[in-house]
C-alpha cells in the first residue's frame, strides 16, 4: 500500500474518485434533478453526441489564450527585464505597474472589445493583459534575487553590467520565470473565456453562455469540464518545460526521507 501512495499517479485517480463516488452518491440520495445537476453519465453522452462541437470551440478558445498567453509574456519578460536593469526606468514604472494589477479584468474586457474589435484579436488581447503583470513583477523579483556572493564574483572578475545581467540575473531569475508562467497558463485561459462571454461566436466562454439561456445543463458541464481540461493541459506543458530548463534547482527535486 506505501509503494502505492508513492506513486505519481495514484493521488490525483484516488481523489477523481473520491469525487465521483460524491457526486453519484448525492444524485441518489437526495434525487438532485438534471437541471440543477447532471450526472457523469448525462455528461459523457452530451460529450459522445456532441463532441465536433465541444473540439471546434475549444479550438478558437485554445488560439485566443495560447496566443495571448505568448504575447502578454513576451511583453511582460522584457519589461521586467528592463526594470530590473535600470533603476530610473524601475522607480519610473513600477508603481504603476502594480496598480495595473488591481484593475478587475471584468472591468477592463469590455473597453478592449471597442477599441481592438468584435473578432479574435481582442480575446488576444484580453489573454495577454492578465499575462504581461505576473511576468513583468516576477521577471523583475527573481532578477533582483541573484545571490551576492555570485554578484561579488562576477565584480571581481570584472564581468561588464550586460554579463552579470545575462549570465547571473538571468538564470536567476528563471525559477520565477517559470512559476508566473505556469500561474497565467490557467490564468490566461479564464481570461479568454471572460472575453468570450462579453462577446463571441465561437469558443468554450460562448457555449457555456448559450447552454445558459436554454438550460442546457449537461452541455454546460461538458464545456466546463473540457475547459477544465484545456487549463490543466496547458499547465502541464509549462511544467515539462520548466524541468527542461530548471532541472538544477531545488524545488524540482524530490525530497527523500
């Protein structure tokens, strides 16, 4: 049974079961009807009937968040980047910055439709603002977290400011590259699926809004669960990438006892 539980996979089945054993059981013993809860059952046949549909909006939703996800990242590592390296251009922008950050995306989507447009562009969008600040205020913490006595050595051996920032700061900075990008993955995910509910023809966020309005609760439930799906994938390929690139350091390795 310990040799078991130490398996990487058995936690996660264990507790899907758990969780199926619940929802199951609560249908039954309190005779929850089908629009206020479906079963597993309901949802799988929703899935099998439908699946075209569920692949086709998933695909526009997977574009918009990957993309913006990319964008929003990009911007974001190079702004960090460059407050990390100059002072002024650090004491300049930072704080507002950070103010950005409170801004709800709720409030901001909708303004980004009317100015960018009715079409893919400004889910894109919407996906790269809510993936440009983590990156940006990580980028900037882990580039100022290199260790002094690294710092010290790179002086003593007369790197130039560009060296200590490339070679040092840098790779410093990766572990928290690489923890900002696996938060804004599912993050920017959302951030699609709130865009698309504002307005959209197309995407996981619009399904779930039309299955709404005609109480479609089972196909609700698939989009959710493929959603679901799409976040978790979407992290798990930041995570592979993240043991490619920071294999050495220590939160990647286990601890045996």
């Amino acid at each position: 049974m310990k040799k078991l539980v130490e398996l990487k996979w058995f936690p996660p089945i264990f507790f899907l079961i758990i969780i199926f054993i619940l929802w199951v059981g609560s249908i039954l013993i309190f005779k929850i009807p089908t629009y206020l809860l479906p079963s597993p059952l309901k949802i799988y046949n929703e899935i099998v009937q439908n699946f075209y549909l569920f692949a086709f909006n998933g695909f526009w939703t997977l574009i918009e968040a990957v993309a913006g996800y990319l964008f929003g990242g990009l911007f974001g590592f190079i702004l960090g980047s460059l407050l990390a390296y100059s002072k002024f251009f650090e004491k300049g922008l930072l704080p507002y910055v950070v103010g950005a950050t409170t801004i709800p995306i709720v409030a901001f989507a909708p303004l980004v439709i009317i100015y960018v447009g009715f079409g893919i562009a400004s889910k894109i969008v919407i996906a790269a603002i809510v993936s440009f600040f983590p990156l940006t205020l990580y980028t900037l913490k882990g580039m100022q977290s290199s260790d002094l006595i690294h710092r010290d050595l790179f002086y003593v051996l007369a790197a130039s400011r560009f060296k200590i920032f490339i070679k040092l700061q840098f790779y410093s900075a990766l572990p928290y590259i690489f923890t900002a990008m696996k938060q804004t993955s599912t993050v920017a995910v959302i951030a699609a699926i709130i865009a698309e509910y504002i307005q959209a023809d197309r995407g996981f966020g619009y399904l779930i809004l039309q299955s709404s309005y005609v109480m479609d609760i089972p196909r609700m439930w698939s989009a959710v669960l493929f959603t679901c799906l799409l976040a978790m994938s979407f992290y798990g390929i930041v995570v592979l990438i993240e043991r490619k690139f920071v294999w050495w350091h220590s939160s990647l390795k286990e601890l045996k006892i």
